[in-house]
C-alpha cells in the first residue's frame, strides 16, 4: 500500500517539466502552467511588475555626504512607536521629531533624515495612506 507522499512522488517523476522560454526573462521558467489572459499575456508576463510610475510620494534630495547611512538603532527607535492611524498623530508627531532631532550629520539637512525615516515609523492604515499618496507628493518635513 503506498503512502500519499509516495504517489504524490511518483506522479511529480513521471511528469516531465514545462519550460517556457523567451519572456523576456533572463531564464526560462520551469513547471509553471501557462494561462493565457484575457489581454493574452500569460502568467510569467503578468507576474513582471512594471516600474514606471510607482515612484515613492516621498522625495529625499539628493545627499552628497561621503560617509552617511542610517544606523539600525535610530530606525529601531523611529520603528518602536509607529503610528498605525488609530493614535493621536500629534503624539506621534512629537515623538518622530524628538528622536529625528538627536540624530546630525554635518553634511545632511535634518529634513532628509527625517524625509528618510518617516516611512519607517508608519504602519497599518497609516502605511497604506502613505502607499496612496501621489508619487512625489511630500517634498519636505516641518
């Protein structure tokens, strides 16, 4: 008597493998079934996210400072009091800019040390506010 994971097993062995090629993909794509869609692309080609247009709402300038990076314990402290939408955003607000204030680099404006953090500090509904925003549409901070 076999097992399911026996079958299951024999059943995979005996069946040889789909390869799709040529989609534009720098390999073919292996056992995957091929749908077409209702605008005849298939699956593979549906499942390529396209880039253009999906620009973040938030603008960082440019920073030309040789040695800055955002270290780990300020994003875990930004990340330690999100704001999910549901608290008083002024206490979240406060918050973001006390912490974002401790935090100099003599080569880069404090605006984008707080324009790079800010997303790091949402969650939930308040993520997902942030996600809807028009692309380029938060400049600066205050």
């Amino acid at each position: 008597m076999r097992t399911r994971s026996q079958s299951r097993r024999r059943r995979q062995q005996q069946t040889p493998p789909v390869v799709v090629e040529n989609f534009d993909l720098e390999e073919p794509i292996v056992n995957q079934n091929i749908v077409a869609m209702a605008d005849n692309r298939t699956m593979a080609q549906m499942l390529q996210a396209p880039i253009e247009g999906y620009e973040d709402a938030i603008v960082v300038p440019l920073i030309n400072a040789n040695n800055f990076e955002l270290k780990q314990p300020l994003i875990n402290l930004v990340q330690s009091n999100k704001f999910t939408g549901r608290q008083d955003p002024h206490n979240h607000l406060r918050f973001f800019n006390k912490v974002t204030s401790t935090f100099r680099h003599p080569e880069v404006p404090n605006t984008s040390i707080k324009l790079l953090l800010f997303p790091f500090s949402l969650d939930g509904e308040a993520r997902d506010w942030l996600d809807k925003e028009p692309p380029r549409s938060i400049l600066h901070m205050g």
